[in-house]
C-alpha cells in the first residue's frame, strides 16, 4: 500500500489516498509503471512483468544509489491479474544504467507462505536517474524503467542505520491507538515499546503494516509470516508491529489524513507498507524488506540477528 514519503509537504494527501484505495502499492504502481514492449502475439496471451515498488513515476522513488537496493517485481496477465501458477523460477534480463552502461540480471521468484509469488531484483548503482530493466517473457521483450535517487532525497531507515525511536503502543499503553492491532485477533507484538526494545540489548523485528487494510493478495500476509516464523524461532529478540493509522476507522470521516498517521510512519519516512526493519543488540539496522516478502526472504533477514 502506498502511504506518503514528504509526509508534511503539500502533496502528502494526494499520494497518500492510494492506501485509502485499500489496494496494495504494488497493484497501484503496477497499473502505471512506464513499460515498453516490443509485443507480437495474441493480446489474450500476454504477460506483463510490473514494478512492485515506488518506481518514482507514480510516487517518489525510494531507490538509492551507494547501497544495495531490492525492487520486487510482479507478473501480470492480460487480464491485469497478477499470474500466481506455472511461473518460472528466473527471469533472466539486462539492467541499463543511465550512463549506457549495463549488466546481466537475474530475478529469482519467490513466494513460499505468500498468495502471489514475486520476482526480485537485487541490485547496487551509483548512477542517480532512469534506469532500464530489459527482459524476455514467453518469448517476446519488454522493458520497464524507473527511478533511481541520491540517499538525500529519502529519509528511510537504511541498513547501517541507527533506529529511529518512535512512539509505538503497548497493550498497557494505547497512547490514542483504536484499535492497537486491525488484525481480526490483535497480535502478540504490542508488549513493548520501541524505546524500551532499543534499550535492552537485543536484536529488534519491527514490522509496520496494516494487516486490516490488506485487501490484495500482492501485499501478502507479512504479519502473518512473522508470527509463524518467530514462533520457530528462540524469543531472544524484541519483536514490534506497528500500526499505519492511529484510528483507522476515521479514515472516511476526515480530509487530513496526517492526524492520523502514527508516529511511527512520520518517523521513519515511509511512503509504503509493509516494512519490516531489523536491528542487531545494538540497535544498527541490518535488514530491511519492503512491499512484499515470502517466508524465505524473512528466514534470511531473521538469520542475520538469531
């Protein structure tokens, strides 16, 4: 879902009703990303592969050169409906930096634990501007483009990062929160603050979602993922979930959204959900996994603090 990135500046209430749209900001990104396609068959037999992220044509880009960046990508039918069976398990291509240069690609698929498989594009530049992502589907090329900005220019947490403390309520303390958890059975992670987590020397799982608003397989079932995955897992580390809305039920009764933001989402930038932000016993930021992840992809970035 996309949220806001300049959560006070003038344009925050526009780009920010495409969350008010209940749809994920995959879905949203992916029905304007700027795609050229060099197509000759059937149109009832294309497939399309589309941005999952902020591709910075629809909103910001939250890409950034000097770091290693992952953008997640989906594949469509004709229909517009994300394809979920019979994918293949790589879709090999070319990235084009904007200088001309480029390199060979290759975005694996995943998609255990979650509805709609994704394919993901790891990648390190330090060119800031248009970049083209090349590929060959069903036998046909397609290319999608998309932003890339300098670190400045977005204010998420990175990974090397210090977190951020923000204020986060606990089932003792709601501090204005209604409800403190939209999940249909309130989660187990509302037991501590994130001061307090970032105070007692363990590793720190922060998950900022909104599983009420999830309406589309492509957002997936994150809170779920982490609930199973930490159960498996020894309770060595604070793990947070927290909210997008203060009172997401006043939604539809106000035109200024940003009273009802959480604290959270001001204080970590973020124009999107889910995030999931995982910190070492010393609080430095070591993962980060945006817009969508499969179970693999947490066991990964869990593995790096257990």
């Amino acid at each position: 879902m996309v949220i806001q990135n300049s959560l006070v500046g003038i344009n925050a209430l526009s780009r920010r009703s495409f969350l008010l749209g209940v749809s994920s900001s995959a879905f949203a990104i992916a029905c304007s990303s700027q795609v050229d396609s060099t197509y000759n068959a059937p149109i009832e037999e294309l497939n399309y592969l589309r941005p999952g992220f902020a591709d910075g044509f629809v909103t910001p880009s939250t890409l950034i050169v000097g770091a290693s960046q992952r953008a997640p990508f989906f594949l469509y039918g004709s229909n517009g409906i994300p394809i979920v069976n019979q994918l293949p398990d790589v879709i090999s291509g070319e990235l084009t930096f904007p200088s001309g240069a480029n390199t060979l690609i290759a975005l694996d698929k995943y998609g255990t634990g979650i509805p709609t498989p994704y394919f993901l594009l790891e990648f390190l530049t330090s060119e800031v501007g248009l970049h083209k992502l090349s590929v060959e589907i069903n036998k046909e090329t397609q290319s999608i483009s998309f932003f890339v900005v300098d670190r400045s220019e977005v204010n998420l947490v990175q990974t090397g990062d210090e977190m951020r403390v923000a204020e986060i309520p606990t089932f003792n303390s709601r501090s204005g929160f209604n409800p403190l958890c939209t999940r249909f059975d309130p989660c187990p992670f509302h037991d501590i603050t994130l001061e307090d987590a970032l105070l007692n020397k363990r590793p720190t799982v922060l998950l900022i979602s909104t599983p009420g608003f999830c309406q589309s397989s492509i957002c997936g079932p994150s809170l779920e993922l982490l609930i199973t995955a930490v159960e498996e897992k020894p309770s060595k580390m604070n793990v947070l979930h927290a909210e997008v809305y203060t009172e997401p039920q006043k939604i539809s009764e106000t035109s200024n959204l940003q009273n009802l933001l959480s604290p959270v989402i001001l204080e970590y930038g973020m124009d999107f959900e889910p995030s999931l932000v995982i910190a070492d016993e010393n609080g430095i930021v070591v993962s980060r996994l945006d817009y969508t992840f499969d179970k693999i992809e947490l066991d990964n970035a869990l593995s790096l603090i257990s």
